[in-house]
C-alpha cells in the first residue's frame, strides 16, 4: 500500500474534519460534551477512538469484499436505528440539560418505574463514567455520513487492486484509521469549545445550547421517518 | 476567552453547514444527456440508470463533439463535489469506449444534510474543465 494514499486519507479527513464534521456532527458532539464536566480530555478522546474503530471495521468490510455498496446495503436498517436513537438519546438530553423536565433524586417511596425514569435521565444529564464513551463513539460511527461514504468508497477502489482479499482488508482498514484520525482535531476542538463555553456560561448558553440539542434529534428522527 | 472560543466554534459550525456558493443546477440528468460548449468543444453528459438516485452504481458518459478527439487520452477523471459542503475526493474514471466517447461507473454518496444538489466537473486540463450542477433524487 502506497504510503501517498494513506497521507490523502489523513488530509481527506483533516480537511473534512473541519468541513463537513462540525457542521454534521458538532450536535453530536455538543450533546454528549455540555453535561460532562469531570473528565478533562478523555471522553472526547475515548469517543473518537470508538468512532475510527467503526470506521476501521467498515474499511475492513469494503477492502474484504471490494463493495461499497456491499457493505451499506447490509448496514441501513442498522443506521437507520442508530439514526432514531441518537435522535431521541439528543432530544432527551436537550431536555434534562436545559431543565426543562425538574430531575429529582430517587427516594425510598419512589416506584420502580419513576426510579428508572430519574436514573436515566440522570444518565443523560451527565457526568457519565469514562467507559461509557468507547461503546458510544462505536455506536454513533455508523451514523450515515457522506464524507465517511466518500472514504469508503476510495478504499473500495483501492482495494480492488490488492494482491488478495486480506491484503484489500488491511489496505481499508488502514485508510480509514488515516481518514478518522485526520477527522478527529475538528471534533476534539469543537468537544473543547464546547467544554469552555458549557464551564463558563452554563446558565445562560445551556437553554439556547438545549433548544439547538432537541432540534437537531427532532431532524435527524425525522430524516429517516 | 469566552466570547473568543464561543465565535471560534460559531465560525467552524458555520464553515461546516454553510451553503458556501449560491450554486443551482444547471443540467437535468433524469430527463436526459446535458450538454455544454466549452472551448469549442461541445461535450454531453450522460448519467444512468435515469432517474439519478444517491447511492447507487451509476454509469458516466462522455461524449465531445465540434473538435479533435486526439487532445484527450485514452482516460478522463470526472470529479463529483457537493457545492459548499467538503465530501472528500470522488472521482470516476472514464475508459475511452470510441472515437469521441468516454464511460465509467462511479457512486454518488447521499449527505446526512439532505441535500442533493452535485457538481460532476471533467477534468481535461488546467484550462478545460466543464462542469454539470445538477440535483440527485433520494
């Protein structure tokens, strides 16, 4: 594998990153990033390590098959999923981080139900544990996302020249470890930001911050209803 | 600081969903073949399956015509770019497949954003490269 394709994919993804992520998925971003406020730099981190291992699994898939469409024909249903649940997790996060529903903590006389209703609510609101972003940052990699298409796309065609199936294999997985860690300084730049502002304005940005949150899950719901 | 980083983040958010250009379409593929003059050269675009859907393996035609088919090689890429919004590199290469007429498959990607409004831009040389804007269904 030409060292050349995989720099093209790392400035593919910086380009993009900075292009195209903040604007499609600084929501995202926002969401998980406005109601932590214990972890420093892990959970962005964590979160984007998540995201390039599904990038990576789906490199993998297109350079083991040498389809592009292989691979999202076989995945739809799944982002469509995907799609639904970060909308609703984004709108209910919107919700508890903007105060808008009053979170009281659970208490002896409480119901099983209100009590699993407050947990996760709570859960939502933040701070989560550092394990929790990981198994997010896997989760919402399958979002749809047209630049991630585009990449998969080029190690498709690149891996159609491959000397054999695991060679195209490796060859996607490495391009899209390129094009994921070229997409991440814009996303861990916009999770910083966001931190800043969320530490130093969380008053008076976090019901304009909620309203954004709870929009963007009604249109990503939405888009695929 | 706050005001600074808040506008750094507003800029970049911006950058990311702006429209960038006030592009519109120029070229109906679902109808049929468009067609441009360009340098004296009179090239038409075909794409198919018609009508012309995101995600799905298409089929590029090139055909020129008013001019000498010995200025181009035996391929041509065609680049396809979403205007105002960064989709990475996707390009088509197209085979010669006759005297003046150029083929290839290639995918149009679909964006999260809902748009679908698409430059496909052959790319001649430095001073030769038409361009088709054109709307993709879903």
């Amino acid at each position: 594998m030409a060292e050349s394709t995989l720099i093209v994919m790392l400035l593919t993804g910086l380009a993009g990153g900075f292009g195209h992520c903040i604007g499609m998925c600084g929501p995202v971003v926002a969401a998980y990033s406005l109601g932590e406020r214990n972890l420093r730099y892990l959970h962005h981190i964590l979160y984007n390590l998540g995201r390039i291992t599904t990038y990576m699994f789906m490199g993998a898939v297109v350079g083991l098959t040498g389809s592009f469409l292989v691979l999202t024909s076989s995945i739809e249903k799944i982002q469509t999923a995907i799609m639904v649940l970060a909308g609703i997790s984004i709108i209910v996060m919107g919700i508890v981080i903007g105060g808008w529903i009053p979170l009281r903590r659970p208490s002896k006389n409480s119901s099983w139900l209100s009590s699993i209703i407050q947990k996760t609510m709570e859960f939502f609101k933040g701070p989560r544990t550092a394990g929790t972003y990981y198994p997010m940052g896997i989760v919402l990699g399958f979002l749809p996302c047209g630049l991630t298409y585009t990449a998969l796309l080029a190690a498709a065609r690149a891996s159609m020249e491959a000397e054999n199936h695991l060679a195209g294999m490796l060859q996607g997985v490495f391009m899209l470890l390129f094009f994921g860690l070229g997409t991440a300084p814009a996303l861990l730049l916009a999770g910083k930001v966001i931190d800043v502002i969320g530490a130093k304005a969380r008053e008076r940005l976090y019901k304009l911050a909620s309203l954004i949150m709870i929009l963007t899950g009604v249109y990503f719901v939405v888009k695929v209803l | 600081m706050l005001l600074y980083s808040f506008s750094i983040f507003l800029v970049l958010f911006l950058f990311g969903c702006s429209s960038g250009t006030e592009a519109t379409a120029d070229c109906d593929p679902h109808a049929g073949p468009c067609t441009k003059e360009v340098d004296g050269y009179t090239v038409t675009l075909d794409i198919s399956p018609k009508p012309v859907r995101h995600m799905k393996e298409l089929t590029f035609g090139v055909v020129f015509s008013g001019g000498s088919p010995a200025l181009f090689s035996d391929s041509l890429l065609l680049d396809l770019s979403m205007p105002g919004m960064e989709m990475g590199k996707n390009q088509v290469v197209l085979k010669k497949a006759g005297d003046n007429r150029y083929t290839g498959k290639g995918i149009i990607v679909k964006c999260l954003s809902g748009r679908t409004l698409w430059r496909a831009t052959l790319l001649i040389s430095e001073t030769l490269e038409p361009t088709f804007t054109f709307n993709v269904r879903d």
